[in-house]
C-alpha cells in the first residue's frame, strides 16, 4: 500500500508506522524531520512549508512506487506538514517496511534524498532579524 | 499567445504575485518562456534552478507551449 499525504495539521508517527504494518516484514524504518533551533549558528524562530500539492503527491507517489519495485517493500507512506512550524515540530514523516531490514533503511533514505530534490516543496527559514528561502541560490 | 503562470516559493516574491499572464509569440516553448522571465525579472537568473511544470509533471526546455498552457514556475525544491 502506499500512503501519501500533505496535511496543514500535526504529523502523527504511529499513522505512518500504521499504515506500513504487515504480517510479512521483518524490517520497518521511520525516518522523520524535524525543525532545527538553528541554521550556521543563527537561531531560527519558525520555518514555513509551501506545497504545489498536486504535483507534490504526484512526485512523492513516484518515489514510493520506485521504492515498492526496488526494494520489495510491502507499505510506504509519506506524509509531509504545509504551513508554519516551530522548533520541534515535524516537518515529513516518511515509514518503509521490507522482508528484511537493509533494504528498509536504504528504501528510506533513498525517499529522503528524492523527496529534497523532487518533490515541489518549498521551505522559508524565518529569523529574528529576516527570512529566507532554503536551497533559492547557489 | 497568451499563458498562465502560477508562482511558488521564492517566484512568488520574484513576481511579486502567484499568477499572472504572460504574452509569448508563437511557437512558444519553455525555453522562450524560461528567457523571457529571466529578462524581465532578473531574480529569476540568480536562482540555483529554475523548473517548470505543466499538468503537475516537470517539463523540457524543448517543451511546446500552447494558448492558454497553465505554466507553474518550480523555483529550487527544498521540502523535508
């Protein structure tokens, strides 16, 4: 089964790792991002997630259909936060599960990498004295 | 001709709007679109990236345009 989603409201683990749960895996990994206090040293008030979400769930499907042929897996699901987050908060939850455990972390992190390239999200990194669109310039 | 674009991220800031529409001389494709931001808004030429998308799939510089396309403007992705 794959799970995607893009939601304005409080991730939740327990619904990935749910919706990845299978009699036949021996292996399930749960990656999830969080917002950091901080960027090179400069304190970070809040960051703000902007989704094209159509195209977003689109190209998170790709990933997890890629994963699901190259890795076996039984479930994936991704769910990423829209809107403002504070620090702490989860900004992407994505879970894998596989017949073994090796595959689960590699599928894993494979999604991770992809989604940052991929997926049209875009991030703002909100200071105490200005903003700033992760990733905009070289 | 005449196309839709829809701004996200940083491009919105560059346009100082999400949507707009834009006059191009046919044929059209995102290449002639992708030169003529970048001439008229030079933000566009300081990103890391500029990508397209028509009907929710990244699409080619060779890509043809036609009337009325509804064209997003992909500034670099930075989700997770």
């Amino acid at each position: 089964m794959i799970d995607i989603q893009v939601k304005d409201t409080a991730l939740v683990e327990k619904e990935c790792l749910d919706a990845v749960r299978d009699p036949g895996a021996g292996g399930t990994v749960l990656f999830s991002g969080t917002v950091r206090n901080a960027t090179q040293g400069k304190k970070v008030v809040r960051l703000e997630f902007e989704a094209y979400e159509a195209m977003a769930i689109k190209e998170m499907g790709k990933i997890a259909q890629d994963i699901v042929s190259q890795w076996d897996a039984f479930h994936v699901s991704m769910h990423h936060r829209v809107g403002s987050l504070a620090v702490g908060e989860t900004a992407v939850i994505i879970a894998v599960s596989t017949p073994h455990r090796k595959a689960a972390f590699e599928a894993c992190e494979f999604a991770i990498d992809t989604l940052k390239e991929t997926v049209p999200i875009w991030k703002k990194e909100v200071f105490e004295d200005g903003e700033v669109w992760v990733a905009a310039h070289p | 001709m005449n196309i839709r674009l829809i701004a996200f991220g940083i491009a919105k800031d560059i346009l100082n709007t999400s949507k707009m529409e834009v006059a191009l001389a046919a044929p059209a494709d995102i290449k002639s679109l992708k030169e003529r931001l970048t001439t008229d808004y030079p933000g566009f030429a300081d990103l890391a990236k500029l990508s397209f998308a028509v009907n929710e799939e990244y699409r080619d510089d060779d890509f043809t345009l036609k009337d009325q396309d509804e064209v997003v403007i992909i500034p670099p992705v930075s989700g997770g």
